[in-house]
C-alpha cells in the first residue's frame, strides 16, 4: 500500500477532498491532507489565489515542505490544481518520492529541475477546462509525459475545472470515478 500527502485546491481542505482522500484510505492506503492554508477557506478559485499571493507561492511550498518534513520520504505526492504546486516540487525534489498524483495542473517540469528519474506520475484534467487547457498546464504535462520513464496525462470530458470534488457544482461523478479507479490502480502498482 502507498502513503500520500494529498494537498488541496484553492478553496481550501474542503468535504470533497476528504471524500477522495477516505476512498484512498478504504482501499488500503494511508494518506494525509495538510492544510496549506491554515483555517481559511474559500468560495472562489481566485480568492484562494489571492489569499495564496498574498501569503507568498514560497510560503506555500514552504508549508507543504513542513507538511512532508515528518512523513517518510517514500511518499507519492498529489495535488488539486494550486496544491499541485508543493506537490510537484516535493516530487521533484525530495529524494525517495514513489510517484506523483497531479489534478487539474501541472508546471513546467523546468520549474523545479528536472524530473527524478524512476519516478512514475500520472496528470489528470479536463479536456474543455479553460484552466487548465489555456494557462499552460497542459503542455507542461505533455511535456512531463515525453521527459519521465513513467508518465500518463488522462483528458476527461467536460469544462469544469474541480470536477472530481463531490462537494462542489463542478463535479462529474463519472469523470470522478474514473479518475478514482485510475489513481487507485496508479497507488497498487507503486505502492
């Protein structure tokens, strides 16, 4: 089994991440949810930005880092869209890493180096998300695909951005089942 330090979105830590975090736990797996935002929570993508801007992105991956700094090395990092910024860096940078778990985002792989070699990684987004279609995300993760040993990018379809958090209007609960057995199935083969 695999252990995962799952970080949130720009809303914050909210049902529908501890939701997909109890189903991970269910089939085995231990995994932890820090809160990067200490408390806050919010009701847009771009207030959580903001608050995130305001704290500094450094700050951020600065808590995500302390989130990690207790926790055994072999870990696999994920991330929800602005989460996927700590993630992708610990994946990155932090020796020992089992594998990486980006939704909705993915940076350049540059951002942090290169990309660890044994490490497997797969993308998860939406194939009309203006997100994550039109900022860059996904060419950073056909990128991410051609550089790792080990790499998927998985389109779903549909415009919403979270929509594997059941407790938003944005959720596809088909798009979010698959998107759960291919992760599932992503953590038994590295864990």
């Amino acid at each position: 089994m695999s252990e995962v330090l799952l970080f949130h979105h720009a809303l914050g830590p909210t049902a529908g991440l501890h939701a997909f975090a109890d189903e991970l736990r269910a089939a085995g797996h231990s995994v932890h949810t820090p809160d990067l935002f200490e408390g806050r929570t919010f009701a847009t993508i771009e207030d959580g930005v903001g608050y995130a801007r305001e704290v500094g992105w450094d700050e951020i991956m600065a808590r995500g880092e302390r989130a990690a700094a207790s926790l055994p090395n072999e870990l696999v990092y994920g991330g929800f869209s602005l989460g996927v910024v700590p993630a992708q860096k610990l994946a990155q940078t932090r020796a020992g890493a089992r594998g990486a778990l980006f939704f909705y985002s993915c940076l350049p792989v540059d951002e942090f180096g290169s990309w660890p070699a044994g490490v497997p990684v797969q993308i998860h987004g939406a194939d009309a998300d203006p997100i994550f279609m039109d900022e860059g995300d996904v060419e950073a993760a056909r990128e991410l695909v051609e550089v790792a040993d080990d790499a998927e990018l998985f389109l779903y379809p549909g415009d919403q951005h979270y929509f594997a958090d059941s407790s938003l209007p944005s959720y596809d609960a088909a798009a979010a089942e698959l998107l759960t057995e291919r992760v599932l199935a992503f953590l038994a083969r590295v864990g």
